[in-house]
C-alpha cells in the first residue's frame, strides 16, 4: 500500500520528535518511496515460476547432452589411448 507525500511528511515529523532529525532521516531513508507499477503483482510471480519451469526443462536437456558428449569424449580417449599403447607395443 503507498502512502501519501502527507502522510509520509507526517511521519518524518514524528519521527523527529521521537527521535531526532539525523536518526528520522536514517529510518527514512530505508522507507523508499515506490510506485505500484514498480511493484510485482501475483501475476508477475506466477509469470515468473512459469519461466523459471521452462528453463529447469531447457537445463535438463543441456545436461542430458553434456553427459552423451561427455561418454563420447571418454570413449575417445580409450580408443585413442588403446591404439597409442598397440603401435608403442608392435614397434618396440
């Protein structure tokens, strides 16, 4: 809920009494003004979990082809490891 300039005046001013103007100012400053556009709205974070789902899906799927070039990769290197160790033993 915003508050209005006036009533956001008033409570400075009685924070000053209550406090002293350098402490109201600190309090103050930490009670930023907003405007409602500015604010999210269940349909924003609804928006927002819906995105979060599909890129969870999008990120499964980039792990799943990480692994299959992963397995690729290490069945590379057997076969590469494999055929230096074959001509390393037929020559000597």
């Amino acid at each position: 809920m915003q508050i209005s300039e006036a009533a956001r005046a008033d409570l400075y001013h009685g924070l000053v009494e209550l406090l002293g103007e350098d402490r109201a100012e600190t309090l103050m400053t930490h009670m930023p003004r907003y405007e409602p556009a500015d604010v999210a709205t269940k349909s924003d974070i609804t928006e927002l979990k819906s995105e979060i789902g599909e890129l969870k899906v999008g990120l499964a799927a980039v792990n799943t082809r990480l692994d299959r070039l992963f397995l690729v990769l290490v069945a590379g290197l057997v076969a590469f490891i494999a055929a230096m160790a074959s001509v390393t033993f037929t020559v000597g």
